[in-house]
C-alpha cells in the first residue's frame, strides 16, 4: 500500500516538474506604452544566452519582422517593415514613427542550439494625446435655492480616465459625468482631469452663485 502511494507520488511530482520546466520557458509578458508618432524600445528580459542559436522577433501572432543569426546577420522577413522597425544589437527592436496599428503582442523567439526555445511576450499599446477635455453642463436645475447640475467631461483618445476636483479637493466621481448639488456655497472652482497612459489635459469650470458656470472650453447651456 505504502509503496504504491510513493509510486503515485512520484507520477505527481514528475507531472509537476514537467509542467514548472515548461512554464520557465515562458516568461511572463511585460508591458510597454508607445505615443503615436513617437518610438519605443522593446527589450526582453530574458538573458540571451552564450549557446543561442538565433532570435526570431513575431507580432500579430503570426507574422514574422526579423531574425537574427549568432554570426550577427539580421534578416527582415517583410522589407516594408524595415523603414519603422529598427533592430539594435542589444537585442533591442526600435519602433519610430509609430501608428496605433502597431499596437501588439511583440513575441521574441530565443532558439538555442540544444533545440530548445525560450520564449518572451512583450505587450505594446500605441495612444494618441489626449486633447483637452471639452466640459459641459447637463441637466441644470435651480429651485429652492438649489443649484443642480451634471458636469460632463469629455476628451478624445483610447483609454481615457477622468479624475474631478473641487476646488483642491479631489471627488471620488471617476466617469465622465459628475454630479453637482450647490445651496449655499458662493463661488466653487471645478476641474475635470482626462488622462490615459501617456498624457493628461484639464479643464476647468467656475461655479459662482446662484447658479452660473463658466468655463475655459466651451459651454453648453440646456
Ligand atoms: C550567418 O548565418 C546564416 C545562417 O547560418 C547564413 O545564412 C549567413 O550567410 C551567415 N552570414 C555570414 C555573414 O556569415
Ligand atoms: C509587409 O508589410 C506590409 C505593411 O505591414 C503589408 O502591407 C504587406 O502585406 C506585408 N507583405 C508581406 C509579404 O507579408
Ligand atoms: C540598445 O541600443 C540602442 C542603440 O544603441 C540604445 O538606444 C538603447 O538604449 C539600448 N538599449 C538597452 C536596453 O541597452
Ligand atoms: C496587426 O493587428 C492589428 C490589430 O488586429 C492590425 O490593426 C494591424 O494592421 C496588424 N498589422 C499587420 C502588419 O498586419
Ligand atoms: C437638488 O439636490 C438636492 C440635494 O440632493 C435635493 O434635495 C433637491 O430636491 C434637488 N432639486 C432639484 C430641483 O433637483
Ligand atoms: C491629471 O491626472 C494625471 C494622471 O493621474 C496626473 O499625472 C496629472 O498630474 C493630473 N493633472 C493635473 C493638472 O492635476
């Protein structure tokens, strides 16, 4: 009985030590953030090791950009590439003039001459500026000495957040909308902050009693 639990443990822990060598194989992606128009550097992690026999860089899952040999010969797979896709020896791939399409999961490919390959994923996301945020006034009620009002805060971009202040005070209202109720506060100063990973613009409104708004981008009264 013993001996055939030991058995079964040792089926585990081989399964086991299969699966941890075949996920060192892998290492985890790492993240990098491009400005449209601007350039990125993408730089593995990994250690390129003295018996690498060559290096395969692949985007979009499938397409192939470029392979480097260990006698330093570097091949590009497309031509139309090589113009915005600059190989460094430090095993750095340099993206100029970037566009938004570029955006992907960058794969390096380390081949080693055992046959056996390590693998490096490397997310690139491309973001334009974000522009100034536009804000406006929606829903305007006044009555009873109440002053109510939805702020809404718009910028274009990908991935844009919005963060808002009162005055100094930052609110914990984080969309694009941010309701407002006034009574007895004689002047306020509103400031809608638009960020995404690579920029951030702000835009301001003044409240002033009994229930004006001005701002410094365009206004819309309903
Ligand atoms: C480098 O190695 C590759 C593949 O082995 C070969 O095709 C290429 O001709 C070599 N280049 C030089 C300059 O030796
Ligand atoms: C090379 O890349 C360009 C631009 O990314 C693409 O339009 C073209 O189809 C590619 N050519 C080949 C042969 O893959
Ligand atoms: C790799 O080389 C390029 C060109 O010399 C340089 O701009 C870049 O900073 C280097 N990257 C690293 C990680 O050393
Ligand atoms: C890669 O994929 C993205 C998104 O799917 C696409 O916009 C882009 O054109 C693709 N690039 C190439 C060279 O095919
Ligand atoms: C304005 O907001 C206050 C506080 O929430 C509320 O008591 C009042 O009824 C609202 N007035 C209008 C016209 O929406
Ligand atoms: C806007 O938000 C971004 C991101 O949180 C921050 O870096 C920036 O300093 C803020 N700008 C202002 C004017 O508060």
């Amino acid at each position: 009985m013993a001996s055939r639990t030991m058995f079964l443990l040792d089926i585990v822990l081989v399964i086991m030590s299969v699966l941890t060598a075949f996920e060192a194989k892998e290492v985890q992606r790492k993240e990098v953030n491009g400005i449209v128009h601007g350039n990125v550097f993408l730089t593995p992690n990994t250690h390129v090791p003295e018996d690498c026999r060559k290096i395969e860089w692949s985007f979009n899952d499938t397409l192939r950009i470029l392979t480097t040999e260990n006698n330093g010969t570097v091949e590009y797979h497309n031509q139309s590439l090589k113009k915005r896709f600059i190989y460094h020896k430090n095993n750095t791939l340099e993206i100029i003039m970037l566009q938004e399409s570029d955006a992907s999961t960058y794969r390096v490919d380390i081949k080693l001459t055992s046959g056996a390959v390590e693998r490096e994923n490397i997310q690139l996301d491309v973001y334009d500026h974000v522009s100034k945020p536009k804000l406006t006034l929606l829903d305007k009620k006044e009555e009873g000495g109440w002053c109510n009002v939805t702020l809404h805060c718009v910028a274009s971009g990908k991935g844009v957040i919005y963060q808002w202040w009162k005055d100094d005070d930052p609110l914990y209202e984080m969309g694009s909308n941010l309701m407002v109720t006034l009574h007895s506060e004689k002047k306020a100063l509103y400031k809608c902050n638009a960020s995404n990973p690579v920029s951030s613009e702000t835009s301001t409104m003044h409240y002033e009693k009994p229930c004006t708004f001005e701002g410094n981008t365009q206004t819309a009264f309903l």
